[in-house]
C-alpha cells in the first residue's frame, strides 16, 4: 500500500496517513471487527478439519471392506463438505456391498 501512496503523494503525507492506519488497529471498534472475523475463520477452520476427519476415517473403513476406490469415487468424497452427511455415509458401510452401493 505504500508504493502505491509513494506514486500520488509526498512522503510527509504518505507517513502521515500510515501512522493513522497504524492507529486505527488501537481502536477498540477495530479490534471488535478482527475478532469477529477471526472466529469466523476459527470456525470455518474447525468445520472443514471435522469433515476432512470424517472423510479420511469414511476412506479408511470403505477401503477395508470394498478395496480402493476408483478416482471418481474419491472425486465425489471431496466435493461432500458436510460432516453430518460423511458420517451417515460411514453408517452405510455396515449394509452396503460396494463403493457405488455406499454413496448412492
């Protein structure tokens, strides 16, 4: 951002508005906006980490019982974001008889 600044204005006043970027980070209304979106973050984080868990233990037990899966089987595990519905597909592996059976 500052390269930029130095191409349109004079040092003093490219100094002058960093120092108040600078500050504004002291603002507790900015704070309050940072925190906000770091949990928003956290716990975007944390809800693709459960379902990348559910998905690799789902891999884990299928493959056991119905050997590897083909590409597009583990394209199809990828698109699958939701942890509930990794976790009802796991549930099926007790009764289904093929990768195909399990996901459809």
């Amino acid at each position: 951002m500052r390269l930029l600044m130095g191409l349109k204005y004079q040092e003093q006043i490219t100094e002058t508005l960093m120092q108040s970027i600078a500050e504004l980070e002291d603002s507790v209304e900015w704070q309050k906006i940072f925190r906000k979106g770091e949990a928003k973050g956290q716990a975007i984080g944390e809800a693709k980490g459960k379902a990348e868990g559910e998905r690799s233990v789902l891999i884990r037990l299928a493959t056991a019982r119905f050997g590897a899966p083909s590409a597009a089987i583990l394209r199809k595990l990828e698109s699958i974001s939701d942890e509930q519905q990794l976790k009802d597909i796991a549930l099926r592996i007790l009764h289904a008889a093929s990768w195909d059976e399990l996901l459809h």
